[in-house]
C-alpha cells in the first residue's frame, strides 16, 4: 500500500488517556461554561453529550448556541500544568523519527495546546504541520469537511495515501468513511469503526510492515 502520510490525533494519542490530562482538560471546559457561560452544573454533562454527538466537540456545539471568545475559551480549557503529567517520551520520539512518512497532528484542540504537548513530550520536531481547530474551521473531526482541508494542507490528494491514528471510534469511523487507512489507538483486538486497533504506538513500524506500505 503506498502510503505517504500519516496523521496523529493529539490528546489520549500521543500520550496515554491515564496521563490523567485529558479528564483535566473536560473539567476545565464544565468550569468555563459555568463560570463563563452561567450554564447549571446539572445541565452540563448532558449538555456536553448532546454538542459532541450533534457538532463533533463542546466547543462546536458552543459556538452555535452561544456568544464565545474563541481564543478565550481555548486558552481557559487547556491551561494545565502539563509538565506535572506528561514526560518525554523518547521510545516515541526514536519511532517517529525513523518512520518513512509525512507526519501531521490532525487535533480537534488548538495550535497553542499541540505545541505545548509536543513539547513536554519532547516531541518538536517530528511532525510537519499542526492540523487544528482553527485550521479546519468551522468544522472539526468527525466532520468529512475537516477530512478535506487536512488532506489540503497536506497537500496529499488521495485520502487512500493516507492514515489516521485516532483514540476516538468516531473519528476512524469518518476517517474510513473519507478513505483513510485508520488505526484505532488504546484499543486491542478488531474493531467495527477501523482498518485496525493498535495499544502501543511504539508497535506502529511493525503494523505498518505487515501492510507492505
Ligand atoms: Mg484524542
């Protein structure tokens, strides 16, 4: 399979969900629609459900429903003491750098938060482009229209080129739906939403060389 590129969800993805980062990051966005949206706490988790099935993320589902200083609520929802949770990860970094392809983030968060995850990661330097929020905008993953403009930027034109490493059943749902070869990570074993599961990304060279790509 001639694949030439590879895109990597961010948060659970590259670090492991029992970082514990993720969870900080959901209970930074129930605060900021409390605090700065006057939503009852009560109605917030089946508020959030509600905005991830109907519009991909809260932050989506937000945007449609209320007046919002994007920037704001960005920065609010990822300010996290990151280097107290994620620590470089140089059996990653080695992976990345020796994998034949072109490496993307592809994260439904922004610019700002990749960077600084990359960086406690101690990963920098390994992927080409930072795929976010902004850069697909108005849409997000699981949004077939998120698919097209990160293949733009990639500038790949056939999604079948293209692989997806994803933490979320939804996103390798559209993703295949789009036409990538999609991995599910954190998962073992088949799985009805991907081409594969995959519980180490370590493991990826040898996935990928039993593809003959
Ligand atoms: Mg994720």
């Amino acid at each position: 399979m001639p694949f030439t590129t590879i895109f990597f969800d961010l948060d659970d993805t590259l670090y492991p969900n029992s970082s514990g980062v993720w969870k900080l990051i959901k209970e930074r966005m129930n605060l900021y629609m409390h605090q700065h949206l006057g939503i009852d706490w009560e109605e917030i988790p089946t508020l959030r459900e509600q905005y991830f099935h109907e519009y991909g993320t809260t932050l989506r589902g937000l945007q449609a429903h209320y007046h919002m200083d994007l920037d704001e609520y960005l920065s609010f929802v990822h300010d996290i003491p990151l280097h107290k949770y994620l620590q470089p990860d140089k059996a990653l970094q080695n992976m990345l750098q020796v994998l034949p392809l072109r490496k993307f983030i592809f994260t439904n968060a922004d610019e700002n938060h990749a960077r600084r995850v990359l960086a406690a990661l101690g990963l920098e330097n390994c992927f080409q482009t930072i795929v976010d929020i902004k850069a697909v905008d108005p849409y997000c993953k699981p949004m077939q229209a998120a698919f097209k403009i990160a293949l733009e930027i990639a500038g790949e034109p056939q999604p079948k080129n293209c692989i997806l490493v994803d933490d979320l059943a939804t996103n390798t749902r559209a993703g295949r739906e789009f036409g990538f070869y999609t991995i599910l990570f954190g998962q073992i074993g088949e799985h009805p939403d991907a081409n594969v599961s995959l519980s180490h990304l370590t493991d990826l060279p040898d996935l990928l060389q039993d593809l003959k790509y």
